[in-house]
C-alpha cells in the first residue's frame, strides 16, 4: 500500500480517555481503476473496495460506539430523536415556449375551402360512377324484346304544322341572352338571402315599409325584371304562332320523350334538328320551365316578399309563408339543375351549330354564335362581380333608402 499526502481525518477515541481513532498519519493512495474493456462473452466484474474505503468505514463504525460512551448532556434528546431528513430535490422545469392559438380556417358559406373541395371531389366521382350505371343499364334496355321497335317507331320527335316557322327571331335571342344574365343573379343573391348572418347593408322603402337586407332588395328587383323579360318572351311567342314548339300538341309527345330519353342514356344520342324542331324530351322540358317552374318561382317569390299584404288573415290562412318557403329552395335547385344539364348538351350536340341558332340566328355552322356566346358570358360574370354593396347601393337609393343598420 502506498501513502499518499493527504492527512486523515481523526474521530473520536475508541475507549474514554483514549487517543483519537485512527492513528495520526497520512492517506493510501487510491489507484486509479483500470479501464473496462469490452468483452461480449464475459461479465464485467466490480473492483474490490479500495484501502481509503475500507479506513472510512473503520471510522464509520467507531463513530457510533463512541458517541455512545460519551456523557449524554452533549446530545438535547429532542436531537437525538429527530430523524435526519435529505433535502428534497427540486424538480428542473424546462421553460415553455409559448403556443400560438391556430388561426380558424375561413369560412366559405358553411365550409372551408378544403371542405367544399373535398364535397366537389366526391360529387364528381359519385356523378361519374353513376352515369356510368346508367348507361350500362340503358343499354342493356334496348337489347329488350320489343325495345328495339319501340325506338323504331316513335324516334324521339313529332312533326310540327306546316305553320310553324323555323328559326329563332332576334327577340328570342334577346329574350334567351337576358334570360341567362338575371337568371345568375338571381341564383346567386337568392343564395346570399339563403346564408347570411349579417347583411352588408340594409334598404327600406321611400313610402314606408319593414327594412330588408340589401341582398333581398337585389334579389326581389331582379325577379321583377326576370318576369318581365319572361311575359315579354310569352306574348311574342303565343302571337307569332311559335309556341307550338315548346308548348306539346300531341300525345305522341309522351312515347317520343321516353324513346329521346333513353336514347340519351345510351350515349345514341337522337338526331338534333333544333332549328325545325325541338325532339320531344326538349319539349316537354321547356314546357315545364317556361309554364310550370318559372310561374311557381313567381308566386311563392311574391309570397315571402314585401308586395304580400300582411294584414290578410284569411289569405295568409289559406297560403301559408312556409308553404312558399318549402317549394320556392327546391324551384331554385331545380333551375340550377336544367342550366347544367341544357348547358353541357349544347356543348354535347353540336357547340357551333346549337350557338349559331340562339345567339347568331342562323343554321350554319361557324364561330359566329361561339364568340358571340362568350361576349355573353363576359357580361354576366361582370354582373356577378358588380352585384356588391358597394355598387348596388347607389341605385338602391334611388328606390328607397339605405343605411348600414
């Protein structure tokens, strides 16, 4: 054992009257362990106390023996009996950066952007795989007993009077093309109507009257020049003798429409003579949006606007406000529906022709109708645009008066 130079640390004397423990001298030096080496087939094994180690715990155990042979005045009993308690250890708290609320996503009508994205994704998809039944059904239809006649027979179209003149008139054009540009609009503020919380502004009338949002105020003028564009269009039709075209005049209408329609399902499409004469389905179809939809659109409109008298107990009795309101959404939707369906067969059936005749009144096929179509288009997305309360308020107040509560 080798001494090193550091005193050791002298206790108590073992017996009363006796030197200190241990002797006066200096401490072994402690050899430093060698390093383990790494062996994955044999265990490490723990080094043997060291020579300090072993003298520390000599004193240790003097330590307790000598405290007991001294008197007992040095030690209060209080001391003696109170337990030796470690101090606690503080727990270490990392600091916390601070989280940042995450902003609420914008709100587009009652969806998110990626919501309504995701909705349009699994409509498209619904729509595809559906059409794709469809036409796998109506095919095998026709491979029926008696299908095959049935199409023979009645080809999707009944011949009109000699009296009626084919063609389309410049007012039917204007008629179609105003028909287009207020229709969006009135979708859209109908829409608006439909889904706001807090109306941008508000209008009452000059004479006196409840104050309505703007967009209802909108929404109601565009009705009234809607249905005035549409009684025009309906006089001129029934007093140039056209009317036989939209209007059905034979029961053959009914036998035509289903052979036009399953031809439709079939990708066959029935031959289009739009110029001459609608086939049956397109017929049938007009009729209903001309003299059905549009007139039911009309009264349950009047119904929910300002123009009802309120006072008329036994009227509003018999018409109630939300029978107008349960058909008036559905009448909407059901517009929207024949828009796409009329839109996508235009483009479907022949795009340059089917243009030429409602905006370039003519039946030959050129970019005439095309270009003339998109001016159209042009007019009507600056309408949407424009139909804000920044630009609409003006004209509003020459009708009435417009405040922002």
């Amino acid at each position: 054992m080798t001494l090193g130079t550091t005193s050791l640390r002298r206790g108590l004397p073992r017996v009363p009257g006796g030197e200190p423990w241990p002797p006066a001298g200096l401490a072994p030096a402690v050899a430093a362990a060698p390093a383990a080496q790494a062996d994955s087939g044999h265990v490490a094994q723990a080094p043997a106390p060291a020579p300090a180690a072993r003298v520390v715990e000599a004193v240790a155990e003097a330590e307790p023996s000598a405290t007991a042979s001294a008197p007992a005045a040095t030690t209060p009993p209080e001391a003696a009996a109170r337990p030796v308690v470690a101090p606690a250890a503080q727990p270490v708290v990392a600091a916390e950066k601070p989280v940042r609320p995450k902003p609420e996503a914008r709100l587009y009508g009652s969806r998110t952007r990626g919501q309504w994205i995701k909705l349009v994704v699994l409509l498209a998809v619904g729509a595809v795989a559906a059409a794709g039944i469809l036409v796998l059904a109506a095919r095998g239809v026709t491979t029926l007993p008696g299908v095959p006649e049935f199409l023979k027979r009645y080809p999707g179209a009944y011949l009109l009077p000699d009296t009626v003149e084919p063609g389309f008139p410049w007012w039917a054009q204007w008629a179609h093309f105003l028909n287009i540009f207020l229709m969006v609009l009135i979708i859209r503020s109908g829409y608006q109507v439909r889904t706001q919380q807090k109306p941008p502004a508000f209008w009452t009338p000059k004479r006196g009257g409840k104050k309505i949002s703007i967009n209802l105020w909108l929404h109601q003028s565009l009705d009234i020049l809607w249905l005035a564009n549409g009684l025009i269009f309906v006089v001129l039709l029934f007093a140039s003798g056209r009317w036989m075209r939209i209007v059905p005049t034979s029961w053959e209408a009914v036998p035509n429409a289903l052979s036009a329609l399953l031809q439709y399902m079939t990708l066959d499409w029935p031959v289009e003579s739009g110029w001459v004469n609608y086939n049956s389905l397109q017929q049938i179809m007009y009729f209903i949006v001309v003299f059905i939809a549009a007139p039911l659109a009309a009264i349950t409109g009047v119904r929910m606007s300002e123009f009802w008298p309120k006072d008329a107990k036994r009227l509003n009795k018999i018409y109630p406000v939300e029978v107008a309101r349960a058909i008036h959404f559905p009448t909407m939707l059901f517009f929207v529906l024949f828009i796409l369906i009329h839109v996508f067969l235009v483009f479907a059936t022949g795009a340059l022709r089917n243009l030429n005749h409602m905006f370039g009144g003519t039946d030959v096929v050129n970019w005439v109708g095309f270009w003339l179509f998109a001016a159209a288009i042009a007019i009507t997305a600056a309408g949407w645009y424009a139909a804000r309360p920044l630009i609409i308020a003006p004209i509003a107040r020459l009708f009435g008066q417009v405040s922002s509560r």
